[in-house]
C-alpha cells in the first residue's frame, strides 16, 4: 500500500462507520442545503428512520439540545443541531493547536453512539493542551458524483449531520473548529474536462457547507481540502505544472470569494505539496483571499532523518514566508502527518516522539514574525487507529512530546535570521536557511558560544565572498583563503573579519553531493579572542590516511592494468534492455553525453526493490556514496528514499561503480560501520558475484541502474584536467568476457557502431565537443551542469545533430535537435565566423515540436566561442549585448 493511499485511507476512516444508506450528491444536481431544520438533499426525502427522531423533538417542551441529548437514539436531527448553535459565538486564537480525532463512529440510525468515544476525542483539550478541533468532510467522486465516502449508496444527510455533530460537540467543550471541506477522485479523471467539471460544480458544495459553517459559527474553514494534492497525483492525468497553476489560480480564487460571501470567520487552505523542486509554482498560487495558509508536514517513521528533514523544513519554510508576503496572509502547519507501518513497537513509538521533537525544536528556533508563521499546528493524528498504519499519539510518547509543545509559550520564538546579521552582517540575497551539523561546526574551530546561522545559496564561491567583501564596510579583512580538492570534488572559501573587539567568519562550502549549483554560505559571530584562531584547512589537513577520497586508488596487491567481467551485476530477467554512452538530458543533469552505459528495469513501476545486485569482480568497495532524494509526487510516495552508488577498485589503474541501488546488503553494512549521507571512504574486499543489494523499487523516478567504468590507460577530451574520472571513463561492454559480451550486446539498444556508444566528441580547434561557461569554477566545472554548453549528437543516431544547453542561454534547458540537421559542428571552425542553428525539441525526449529557439555561435579562438540563443526561430539573428562566451 503506498503512502499515498494510506493517507487517504485515514482521512476516509474518520467518517466511513457514521454513514447510513441514502441517496447520492451529483454533480448534475449539486447539494442545496436549506437554511431551515431538518435539511434535505434534493430529490431525497427524510428518512423514515429518523422521522420519528423528529417528531419526538418538536413535541418535547424541554428545548433538545447536545447538552441533554439521550445518545440512545442515534445522530441528532438537525434540530437538535441547530437548537445547539443558537448564541454560539466564535473564539479568538493567536496560535493554533489541535489534532485529528477519531470522529463520530455511527453503524446504523438505531444504534447508540459510542459516548466513551465522544469523550476521547474531546479529552485532547485537557491532555495535550488543545484549542482546535478538526472536523473533517470529505467527499468522494465516483461515477460523475459528489459522494459520501464508503460504499455506494451513503446518506449525504447523515454524513454531514454526523461532522457537524462533531464540530458541535467540540464548540460546547470549549474548542475552536476547524471545517475541512474537500474531495479526492476514487479512480482519478479521464480528461481535464472531466476534472474541470467536477471543479465547477465544486463551488456549489462550498456554499451549501459554508452556510453551515457560519451557522454554527465555526472559526475556520477550509473549502478545497489539498487542491494542489488533487491536480498533482489523484487526478490521474499527469497535468504539467503551469497546467496546474493555471487551474489553482482560476479555482481558488472562486471558491474563496464564494465562502467569503456567506461565511464571516477565518478562510484557511491547505497545500500537500510543499517541496523545493516545486517552489516556482507555490510561489505562483493566488492564494490573496486566504487568511492562513496550511502547509503539511511529516515523514515516515523508520525513514526519517533529523539531518534531511532539518534541511527541508528551513527550506519550506522559506516557501511559505514568500508566498505569505507575496499574498499578505500568514500560514501554519495544518498537518503532522509521522506514521509508520504496524505492527507498533517501542522503537517506533521513540522514534514517532523524536520526529516531533525535532519539528517543534525547528519552529521555536524561528521568528514568526520575519517567517509569516507559523501561527498553528495541527497534528494527524489524537485518536484515529487504522488497521494497517500508526500516526495516533494518545497514550504514546509522542503525546507528552505534543503536550510539552502546546503548553511551552511557543509562540515566543527564538531569534530571527535578520538578528544576526542586523548591524553587523548583511545577508546574501536569495540565501535560505538551512540545518549544519553540529561536529562541522565544531571541526571548523566555530564554538557554539558564537552566534552561528547557515544557508544555502545559488551561487558561486567567488561571487559570496566577492559580495561580502563589498558589503562589510567598516569591517578589517584579517584572513582569506580558498582550497579545493578536485578528486573529492569539495572546496571550500571563507573571509575573516575584525572590528573593534568583535569577529565575523563568512565560508562557502561546495561539495559533489550537493544539489547541482547550490553551496552552503556559513555565517558565525562573536568575540574576536573566541573567532581569531578560525583555520578550517588544518582541521581538514588531520584526516586519517583511510578517509582520503583518490580518483584511483593504490592498492598493489590488485596490480595494474583493466579486469576481465565474466558476472552481469543483475539477473537477465531483471533488466530489458542496455544503454549506451552519450545520453543527454540537461534538466537531468546530463548536459555533457553521459560516460556510462547501464540496465533498463525489466518492471521499473515494481514496489519494494527486488533486483539482486552483485559485484561483476573481484575487488575492494572503497567509496559508499549515499543520497536521499524526493519521492515525485506522481509516484504516490511521500518523504525520501534512499539511493546509492557502490564505487569498486579492481586493480590500481580500474574502477567500476552501480549507481542507483536502493538497498544495500546487511552483509556490507555490517562491514562499512556507520554510514554518513554524502561520500563515504571504505574498504570491504568482494568476490565476483558476491551480493551487494537491491536495486528497483523506485516508481516514477529511478528506471534503471547506472553501471560505470574508469580505466586509467584511457584518456578523453582535449582537457581531461577538467573532467576528473570522467576523462577515463568507458563502457563496462568493453571488459566484458566474449559470452558475457555476446549475451548483453542483444540487448543494446544502439545498432550502428560502436554499440557501446560515444560521449567524448572534442576535437581541437572545433565547434563539436563540449564546453563550460566563461568563469566558472575551475575548482569543480562538472558539478555546474546549468553552465554546459555541448554540441554533439544524438546516442542511437550518429549522424543527428543534439545541442545541449545547460540553462545560462536565454531558452529553456534541453537538449535540441537542429532544423535541416547542419551545419555540422565537426566542420565549423575559427574561419567559419558567425553560424545559426535554428533549434526545435528534441523528439526522443518527448518535447513539443513547436519549442523552438535560435543559437548563434562563433568561435572567436580555438578554445573559446561567443553564444547567444533567442526564443523561436528568428530571421538574420545578430549578436547583443546578452552574448556569453564559453571555453573547453
């Protein structure tokens, strides 16, 4: 079951065992609720299980309210709803706590209420401090309708009698509500007009449940559930992103405005997909009606970790203070959602408690004033036990957690990322806020009596430090230095400086596994006597001869010289086909042909990771490289995955690597010892088929594994300097033992010579070949794959003309294929002058034939060229002021 599912479940759960058979909500007949008692659906008559219910009440002469309601007879009528909310008023709330509950369980109208439930769910006020109460109303849309959730045939009246009992209930206790309204589709739509209709009559929904919301004065309300969530994953359709921007921006607005008109407490939304990776098109939403935003937030238990999850929240909260300034509102965590599979045991019952522990330890740290919020957090969830996950935390160590939190005085919190800066150091434009480890700061020589704050930054090293020394007037430049390992593919820059007897350090970090083009800008100040003796390069200078990272490594009982590969790392019934050298794929990173081959999954959609990799030779694992990437939104996962790169010494001259494992064996576990996401340093010998993992597992975003080669007697490129291993590097075909060879050459997808592929096309004093970005840094030119620049061609046809533009040029990062295929590139020189490639996307990535863009490119010296690029085809293109220059 995914993750995806499971929440849904849940949110399902809260209310699928109050419902009763009724008729149906459409949306060619959407929901009119009448303003007076006992309200019914149209076409739907009252039930005649509850008409006595109704009766009894209007001949009653004592007023039937919930305060002496006799649970025995089933729901409330809407009388005894509505006899509740006469002088109900509305509480004010500077900050926001509250959870889930389990909600009213209703089997049938002649059963009792569980009331020991109702108390349960109530008892959050007094037990973790509460003084919000979430109700949710979620619809489902199945054959064209609005429906109740559970089985076909629900009473929509009885569902909505049974959450605004409970909205009721907990008003009497003293709570605030919150009425989350939405829906999601049982089996996604089938054609964005299918989806545009159902949104359209949405907006009748909304007004008929905000009458209600007003009516029994409600504090919040929320009229579209996860709207974003929908479009994105339930939908179905796979929507590009400016294709859900553009509905967002035209829907929101309209079921806002509506609920504004009849509904007079507080509008809140909640957006399910706050990632980096999506940060354009949340910054994009009109969300200008709204007066809090809710953004969710959570992980699963046994994946989490403080680091990673410390990162992206600084990260998403700086989302969220963007959007609210742009949209002048606030926004809080409308929901914690740290769950895990059952069964329950004590270490995920801690492990649930430090998730929490770490969330609240991250809001206190921040100023909800500079950041926008958060104004509230609502946790998922107080009571709801589901069947086959956890996220409950009554009566688990997370309740107390919880509790600490609420009663803590949070919403006095820490100090704000402007404090330290104010006065003394400005803050780099378009820095975030990020987690550094604690130990780096201290192997660094920064004591944590200073004040210390780190970001991440767009950014190169020279041009932070460059800024900074502009910016800090007033301020003596005491020590400066820079250094970079490129085998490592780490550097590493920092500034000094004194005024009077205080201190600032400013340092730039980059290393490989950062995210491409981003760095960590580290800021720390205090005391000069505490600062003065900052030198972060001794420090790094003591590292132990087993931690040095070598683009070969000298082992002499391995020898010299390639091995033979006589074993397939993956069973042949695991993979389809084989993928030669030379792809490209700038949005991937793949801005240069890539310089390894790999398998294709046999089933890349297939959930957990079942394919057995093993090592295809003898040899020593001397790196361990471990990542934890995003799930996509598309592959009904959420949080992170983990994914790895084994790098294998055969020889002193020979490496090979698998990228993209998904697991590894206990075996070399057991062996690495603790394990540091980034690069890690080992030594465990194998043996040819010895078992390294699982590959796999990874719908929507891993399709195969990578398998790579460097070989030392090789060399590529006219300045292999700048390529590290890459300049080495072959496809694994190559070593492969004749019947190896003969087996996997079936499935290379390439048919012309070499099979293998190509991706080294330099040839000097040539336009063909790749190119970096005039000034970037030489200390590690492969990491910034935004400034490459490559004009070679296309993996399975040698003759097709490919440019790959890395994103500096003024069109869309992409590879192109050129109008007329020519000029060539291999003929095209310094005595060419000034060429036009008019462009079009490339089709075998599936872009649109009608992306089209113009390049002119001159080669102003053997090594150097002057580029510049236009949107569509233009007609005697001339260089601006705009052209940049390139050299190999």
């Amino acid at each position: 079951m995914t993750v995806m599912n499971s929440k849904v479940i849940v949110v399902v759960t809260v209310v699928l065992a109050i419902l009763a058979a009724g008729l149906l909500v459409g949306i060619t007949n959407p929901p009119f609720l009448h303003k007076e008692p006992g309200l019914n659906m149209p076409g739907e008559e009252a039930q005649e299980t509850a008409a006595p219910q109704e009766e009894e009440h209007k001949t009653e002469s004592v007023l039937v309210t919930l305060d002496n309601y006799d649970w025995s007879k089933g729901l409330p009528s809407w009388d005894v709803l509505n006899n509740t909310a006469m002088n109900l008023t509305r509480l004010e709330l500077d900050f926001l706590k509250g959870a889930v509950s389990a909600g009213l369980f209703y089997s049938g109208p002649t059963d009792s209420i569980n009331e020991s439930q109702l108390q349960e769910n109530l008892a959050m006020k007094n037990r973790i401090g509460a003084n919000v109460y979430e109700a949710r109303l979620s619809f489902v849309y199945r054959n064209g309708r609005f429906q109740p959730p559970g089985p076909e045939g629900e009473s929509t009246d009885v569902f909505l009698r049974s959450v605004m009992t409970d909205g009721l209930l907990a008003k009497k206790a003293g709570l605030a509500v919150n009425l989350a309204l939405g829906f999601f589709p049982e089996n996604g739509f089938q054609s964005v007009e299918e989806l545009r209709k159902a949104l359209d009559a949405w907006e009748n929904v909304v007004v008929d449940v905000a009458v209600l919301a007003e009516k029994y004065k409600f504090e919040y309300f929320n009229p579209c559930g996860e709207l974003d969530h929908v479009l994105r994953v339930d939908s179905g359709l796979r929507l590009p992103e400016e294709t859900i921007v553009e509905i967002l921006n035209e829907y929101y607005p309209k079921y806002f405005s509506a609920a504004r008109k009849v509904f007079n407490g507080k509008l809140v939304t909640q957006l399910g997909d706050v990632f980096e990776a999506l940060k354009d098109s949340i910054l994009s939403y009109d969300l200008s009606d709204v007066d809090m935003v809710g953004m969710l937030v959570g992980d699963k238990i046994s994946w989490f970790d403080e680091e990673r999850f410390r990162n992206d929240m600084m990260k998403n909260i700086e989302i969220m203070r963007t959007l609210c300034e742009k949209n002048n509102n606030t926004w809080y965590v409308s929901e914690v959602w740290f769950y895990d599979d059952k069964p329950v045991t004590q270490e995920k019952l801690q492990k649930q408690a430090d998730c929490f522990k770490t969330l609240f330890s991250i809001i206190k740290s921040v100023n909800s004033s500079v950041t926008k919020g958060p104004y509230g957090v609502m946790i998922m969830n107080w009571n709801l036990r589901e069947e086959e996950i956890f996220a409950d935390i009554i009566n688990k160590p997370a309740e107390k957690v919880v509790a600490e939190f609420f009663s803590s005085g949070h919403v006095e919190h820490g100090t704000s990322e402007g404090e330290l800066q104010e006065g003394t150091v400005p803050l780099y434009p378009g820095a975030v806020s990020t987690w550094f480890p604690e130990q780096d700061w201290s192997d660094m020589g920064i004591p944590s009596e200073a004040s210390r704050k780190a970001y991440t930054v767009a950014a190169s090293m020279e041009k932070i430090l460059e800024w900074y020394d502009n910016q800090m007037t007033g301020w003596s430049l005491m020590k400066n230095e820079t250094s970079s390992d490129p085998e490592r593919g780490t550097s590493m820059g920092y500034h000094l400086y004194k005024s009077g007897e205080n201190a600032v350090i400013i340092f730039v970090m980059k290393d490989q596994d950062m995210p491409e083009n981003q760095v960590v800008l580290g800021i720390a100040s205090g005391s000069w006597l505490t600062l003065q003796g900052f030198d972060p390069f001794s420090v790094q200078g003591e590292t132990s001869g087993e931690e040095v990272f070598s683009e070969f490594y000298d082992y002499p009982e391995l020898g010299e010289g390639p091995v033979t590969f006589k074993i397939c790392p993956l069973d042949f019934d695991d993979f389809s086909s084989i993928e030669p050298l030379g792809n490209i794929n700038p949005e991937g990173g793949h801005t240069f042909p890539s310089d390894h081959g790999g398998f294709m999954f046999a089933n890349p959609d297939a959930y957990p990771p079942s394919y057995v990799v093993r090592a295809p030779a003898d040899g020593i694992i001397v790196e361990i490289h471990w990542r934890r990437n995003q799930w996509p939104q598309e592959s009904g996962f959420s949080g992170e995955y983990d994914d790895y790169k084994i790098v294998i010494a055969h020889t002193s001259t020979f490496i090979s690597y698998l990228d993209h494992v998904s697991k590894l064996d206990e075996a070399i576990l057991e062996k690495a010892g603790t394990l540091e996401v980034g690069m890690n340093r080992v030594e465990i010998p194998v043996k040819a088929g010895d078992v390294l993992g699982l590959a796999g597992g990874r719908p929507k975003t891993q399709m195969g594994m990578d398998w790579g080669v460097y070989d030392r007697n090789i060399t590529h490129f006219v300045h292999p300097e700048k390529y590290f291993r890459m300049a080495h590097a072959a496809h694994f075909l190559t070593y492969c033992s004749e019947d190896l060879r003969a087996k996997l050459a079936e499935r290379v997808q390439r048919t012309v010579p070499p099979v293998e592929g190509e991706f080294d096309f330099d040839q000097p004093g040539k336009l063909v070949g790749n190119w970096f970005l005039e000034g970037i840094d030489e200390s590690d030119p492969l990491s910034e794959w935004d400034k490459h620049l490559s004009f070679v061609y296309y993996m399975y046809e040698p003759n097709s003309i490919r440019i790959g533009v890395g994103g500096t040029l003024n069109i869309k990062a992409a590879v192109y294929a050129v109008q007329g295929n020519t000029p060539d590139p291999a003929d095209v020189t310094v005595d060419a002058g000034k060429v036009v490639y008019w462009l079009y996307g490339a089709p075998e990535m599936g872009a649109d034939y009608a992306q089209k863009a113009t390049l002119i490119v001159q080669m102003v010296t053997d090594e150097k060229i002057k580029v510049e690029a236009f949107d569509g085809w233009i007609e005697n293109p001339d260089f601006t002021e705009n052209a940049v220059y390139y050299t190999r």
